[in-house]
C-alpha cells in the first residue's frame, strides 16, 4: 500500500510541477524569453522526468530499470579479497 501510495503522491507532485512550469512559459509575451524559458523548462522537465522514473525504480516498479543494476547495499569486507585484482 505505501508503495503504491508514495508513486502516486511522487506522479502527482511532478504534475504539478509540470503544469505550473508550462503555465508559467505560456504566460511570457517576448519571443526571447519564450525561447530561453521553454529550452529551460524542457531540462526542467526532463530532469523532473528522471527523478520520477529513478523513485518509482525505487519503490519497486523493477520493470522500468534498463539495463544491468548494481546493488547498493553489498559491501566488500576487509578479510574478503575481490574476485578481480584491479588493473
């Protein structure tokens, strides 16, 4: 349940975002600084994009990560030796 209930409070608050970075754009009257804020907004929401994408990964939506993943959680102890000598 917390699971699920956090994704969609992170989906909502992004929307949010989103609708008020958009509105914001809309609102500017010179053409320069409708450029400047829309290529700014773009990183914005992509930026916000990826966040939304990396917490959802994290709260277990395992079918959006791509590619090999790496586990944060496992440590090398000192008595331990690696399995591959660095080169």
């Amino acid at each position: 349940f917390w699971k699920v209930a956090g994704g969609l409070l992170i989906l909502l608050i992004c929307a949010i975002n989103m609708y008020f970075v958009v509105a914001y754009v809309m609102s500017l009257n010179h053409l320069g600084l409708y450029i400047g804020a829309a290529v700014l907004s773009v990183i914005y929401l992509s930026f916000v994009a990826y966040l939304t994408w990396l917490c959802l990964i994290a709260l277990g939506a395992s079918f959006l990560a791509c590619g090999n993943t790496v586990s944060v959680t496992r440590t090398l102890h000192p008595e331990q030796s690696p399995s591959h000598p660095p080169k």
